[in-house]
C-alpha cells in the first residue's frame, strides 16, 4: 500500500466500511479510482450518516492487489485488500456501478450466467446431462475397476448367504431324478472345459424347486460361482437339453465376468469404496443378499452373458439356435401368467425375470447362421 497520489476525478467517490485486518472495528472510508490504483481515504465527517470515522493517512492500492467480489443477484459486497484488510459495500447497487465503471472487476462469463436464467437453466440441463452420462457410462467403468480390486472370497460368502436366503425364501430341493440332474452337470462340465481348455472361472451348480409360482422356469448367477437352476425351467423345456444348457451358458457368462458383484458394486458404490479401502466387508456381505434380490443386470452384461452363451454352445457342438426356442417358451409362460394375474416374479436377476427382446433374438438367430 502506498500513500495517495494525486485525484483523477475527485467527484467520482463512493463510500464504504473498511476493516484493516487488525481488529474488527469498520472505519468509514471513500473510495477513488486514481492513476496509480484504488485510493481509500478516511471518510470527511461533514453532517451526512455514515459509518464511524476513524481518521488514518488515505492510502492507494495497486489493481493487481484488489481482489473484488463476483457480482450476485442477492448478498453483500466484499473486496480483499493485502495484509487482511477488506472494503465492505454500503449501498450494493452503487459499489456494482461504480466498480462496472471503473473496470475494477471483469466479470468472467460464469458471473454474467448467473445472473441470467438462461445461463442458470443452461447450467442445470449441463449438470443432469453430466450426471446421466457419469450413471450411464461413469459408473459401470468404475464398478469393474472396484470389482477387480474385491477378493474372490468375498464373492463367495456373498453367494453363500444369498442361496441361504432364498432356500428359506423361495426355493426348496429339487425334485427332479438325480440321474437326470447328474446328466446335465456332466454335459455343461463338458461344455465349459471345451469353449474354456486353459480353465474357466469356478462355478457350482444347484438345482432347486420353486416355493410357488413367484419364481417359475428359471435360473440365476449369484456371487462366487453359484448357478441355480429350477426344476419348472427344466420342465418347460422337455427333452430339450440344448436349451437348458444355452440357458446355463449365459448364467455362466455372468459367474466368469462376475455381473453379479458389478452390480453390486453399482448399487452400493460408497460402501463398496469404503470397504475396498479398509478391507472390512462385513457389512456388505450381510446386506448383499437383500441387494441381490432386486437388483437386475445391464443390458450391455446380458449381452456379454449372451456372447459367452454362444461361445460355449459353438465348443460343444450345439446350434444357438436353441436359445431362440427358449426365449419363445418363457416368452409363451409369461404370457399364460398375465392372463391368469400371476406374473410377479421377484427375483431380478433371474434370467426369466428379463424379457426376451427382439435384439437378443436376433443375436441368437444370427449366431446360428
């Protein structure tokens, strides 16, 4: 701070509060812009109202060490002076005008939007689209990196709890022959070591009843490597093992790119960050399979379960095709449970819970070509 040069134009002043950063007590100031900067002078104690006066030598302030506020519709005014001084505005509308006038302060283009609704409504659509493109395409990236950096044994005790869940829930043994279960574990271990020969992700295959119709011909991938297969999605599909193996196929491409523990991770992206970072999953393990029941998969993670669908029904020999008279079956029961009021499967990710679009159909002819 320097003492004060001559005036450019005495007249042009404007008054205000100033605090020289050593106690709280304001001193009535004017200020003028001069040829060597801002000038802060006592203000003269002639009748008008002012602030208290405390007289001080006037002194000037270079332009590079004023730090003037972003003019906003509503608030006050404070300018930052060196060694913690500060100017407070008196009358806001006047500091506004006159620091306009004297260029004491650019306003950036983020100043001038905030005051326009345009800019305002501008920087909200901007904000959702931020948001939604974070949801659509931040996310999923982040989850796998998470995913990657979770133990397998998590995944394990995960699944171990969401099966014991839905055994006292939803599912009851498998009343199917054992030599019929027995043959189709032994052709979908076939498949997998023929489509994976350098060795495949660890996978578990149970086969269960439904309780009731909730949960009908279905089947489902749960963490660790546990697959779920049910005695109504064996049943509606007679004599038709390359269909339930396709089915299989696809659960397994969940279980080798663990769709499951993604989604999770997506749901509950804080907990889960938490977690990786103090190595506690305690909490997550017992809220997962709450979580599990209601969440479903991606389109783009069906899709990539359908690629591994095809890849394994190409190794053993079998048409894709027969996925497509699959989707047709499951397509044909749903129908005869909304015109009966039973549709109200609650298990999202089941497979028979996502319905059979006609992309996927299509990828499924196509791959048979």
């Amino acid at each position: 701070m320097n003492d004060a040069p001559s005036d450019e134009d005495p007249t042009d002043t404007l008054d205000a509060r100033y605090f020289d950063g050593r106690s709280s007590r304001p001193h009535g100031v004017q200020l003028r812009m001069t040829r060597d900067g801002l000038c802060v002078a006592p203000l003269p104690s002639s009748g008008r109202a002012s602030p208290p006066v405390a007289p001080f030598a006037p002194f000037t302030v270079s332009p590079d060490q004023v730090r003037w506020p972003e003019r906003t519709r509503h608030g006050g005014r404070l300018a930052q002076l060196p060694e913690g001084a500060s100017l407070q505005a008196l009358d806001v509308v006047r500091w506004d005008a006159w620091v306009a006038r004297h260029g004491g302060h650019a306003e950036s283009r983020v100043v001038r939007a905030q005051q326009s609704w345009r800019g305002v409504a501008a920087a909200l659509v901007l904000l959702l689209a931020a948001i939604a493109c974070m949801y659509q395409w931040g996310l999923p990236v982040v989850a796998r990196g998470v995913t990657a950096l979770v133990p397998l044994k998590v995944d394990v005790l995960i699944g171990a709890k969401a099966l014991a869940s839905l055994d006292d829930s939803l599912l009851q043994p498998s009343e199917l022959p054992v030599a019929e279960q027995e043959r189709l574990r032994r052709r979908f271990t076939q498949m997998v070591a023929q489509a994976h020969p350098e060795g495949a992700a660890p996978w578990n295959l149970q086969f269960r009843k439904g309780r009731d119709r909730r949960l009908g011909p279905n089947a489902l991938a749960l963490p660790g490597g546990t697959m779920v297969l049910t005695d109504e999605l064996v049943r509606l599909l007679p004599g038709d093992d390359d269909a339930v193996l396709g089915v299989l196929a696809h659960e397994f491409g969940h279980v080798r790119l663990r769709h499951a523990m993604r989604q999770l991770v997506q749901a509950s992206a804080v907990g889960f960050g938490v977690s990786v970072a103090f190595g506690d999953y305690g909490t997550l393990i017992g809220t997962a399979p709450v979580l599990l029941a209601t969440l479903g998969y991606s389109r783009d993670a069906e899709r990539e379960a359908d690629e591994e669908s095809v890849r394994l029904m190409r190794a053993a020999s079998l048409s894709p095709r027969a996925m497509v008279g699959f989707f047709e079956a499951i397509e044909g029961w749903r129908g005869a449970q909304r015109r009966t009021g039973q549709d109200d499967s609650v298990i999202g990710m089941a497979f028979a819970s996502h319905p059979a679009t006609a992309e996927r159909i299509a990828f499924f002819k196509a791959a048979a070509e």
